[in-house]
C-alpha cells in the first residue's frame, strides 16, 4: 500500500489522482483550508490542525486537532479532539473527545467522550454513557449487548430461521474461494466449512470464518469479489464483530446467490 502525506490542495489533489496511492494523509497549516469532493476509493485520513471539507461518496477519518466539514452523503470517523459539523446526509461516528454539530439529515454515532450538538430532527445513536448529547433523536444504545449473536441479528435483519440457523452471506472469487493468499478458504455449495482449528470464541476479526449480513457488506470486506454464497450457521456459534460483520466456527453454503441476494438461476429460497 502506497501513502502520500500532503499538505496544500495541489498535493492533495495529485494524489487522489494517483492509481498507485492507495492511503492519503492529511496534515495542512492552520488556516489552509482544503476540499475533497471524490475520495476514488481511497483512505483519506485528516491529522494536526488540519480543516478539510468533505462532500460526495466521500469517506474521511479525523484525528488529533483536525476539523472536518462533512456534506452531501460522506462518511466521516472521528477521534482525539477533532471538530466536525456534518450537514445534508453525512453520516459522522464520533470517538474519545470529539465535538460534532449535526443538521439537515445527518446522522451521528457518540461514543467514548463525545460531546454532540444535533438539530431536530437527525438521529443520534449513544454507544456510551460519558457522551453528551443536545438535540436530536436520542437512540440509546448504551443499554444494548450488540455482542449478543441474537440482538445482533435483530438489529441488522439477519433471518434466524425455525431451526435457529442465522443466514448470512460471503463474498468470493470465481472459484468459490475467499481469504488471501497463503490461506484460502474453498465454499463449495451445499457443504460444510469448518474452521475450529483456528477458531477463536471472542469478538474480534480473525480466528473464524466471516460473513455479514448482505452481499453488499460482504463486498465491501472484498472489493474484486464475483460470487456470492448464502450460508447458515446456529446463532448461538455466531459471534458479531461490527454491524457489517461477524464469524463462526463453521458455516454451511446453502446456494449461490447475486450480489442483492437473490438466487443464481432465479427461483426462490
């Protein structure tokens, strides 16, 4: 992975230009304010007092004493003592110290020590209970155990069928593999894959196998995937990492199915 580290809008420009970069760093003088408008794919990471203004499919992460402006449909992380004010549909996850003004349609997530200001109508999810929150929909998680493998399929519409089996979805090449590498994972339909020998029982990435509750999200884990594979496992062996992912010891491929879900083939599930 390439990462260019620039400081002016000609440098920040050229490098989002760039095919070969990959991770760009943002670290401009006070003062200097640059724009993003299209992120090409790329991490965009906002450092030291730099203000950069977001809009588009753009996706962003602040840190240290960075302020963000955020517009239209950008996504923006934000941690350390950042500053974002987030307008029409941004949507901003705020962490540690930060400080978000949200309006219009944004969205916001508070956690750690987050201190939000949020207009009428945007919802505001709180994952902490040293956040402070003004305004907005208040949508209390605090109270939620998002670990829990049967809260966790409720609140991202996983089905758990009569047989307690959660149906999740798996991204893949077009020899049904997943994984990197040095260590790549066959699905084949209508088989088990068991995994137990690296199975770790906890709630991180790693030690399992991975699935999510969509193929769109599965995409997003690997982006060159051309297949897409429906599978099952009891909820009770699920264990949920973030909203878009979880693992298993082992999972069942059930069927092949397109990117929205529906089966290779057509017919019906």
């Amino acid at each position: 992975m390439t990462t260019v580290h620039v400081c002016t809008q000609k440098e920040l420009d050229k490098a989002l230009a760039e095919p070969k970069c990959h991770e760009v760093v943002i670290r401009s003088p006070r003062g200097v304010w640059l724009k993003i408008t299209d992120s090409r794919g790329k991490n965009v990471e906002v450092l030291g007092d730099a203000v950069v203004d977001v809009s588009g499919n753009v996706t962003v992460r602040a840190f240290e004493n960075a302020t963000v402006s955020a517009g239209d449909n950008s996504t923006v992380v934000a941690y350390d003592n950042s500053t974002i004010s987030a307008y029409d549909h941004a949507t901003v996850s705020a962490d540690d110290n930060s400080t978000v003004m949200a309006r219009d349609r944004a969205s916001v997530n508070a956690y750690g020590s987050a201190t939000v200001k949020a207009g009428t109508c945007v919802p505001v999810h709180v994952y902490s209970k040293t956040a402070t929150c003004q305004g907005g929909v208040i949508i209390d998680m605090t109270a939620i155990d998002a670990n829990d493998p049967e809260t966790w399929c409720a609140m991202h519409l996983v089905e758990v069928d009569e047989d307690g089996q959660a149906h999740l979805y798996k991204a893949l090449d077009a020899d049904l593999n997943a994984g990197h590498d040095y260590r790549l994972t066959h699905y084949p339909i209508g088989h088990v894959v068991d995994d137990t020998a690296n199975w770790v029982d906890d709630n991180r990435c790693g030690g399992g196998l991975h699935v999510s509750p969509t193929p769109w999200l599965a995409k997003t884990y690997y982006k060159e995937a051309s297949r897409f594979v429906e599978v099952c496992c009891p909820v009770e062996e699920l264990r949920p990492i973030d909203s878009s992912k979880a693992k298993a010891p082992r999972l069942r491929v059930l069927r092949e199915v397109t990117v929205d879900g529906s089966p290779v083939g057509g017919g019906t599930r």
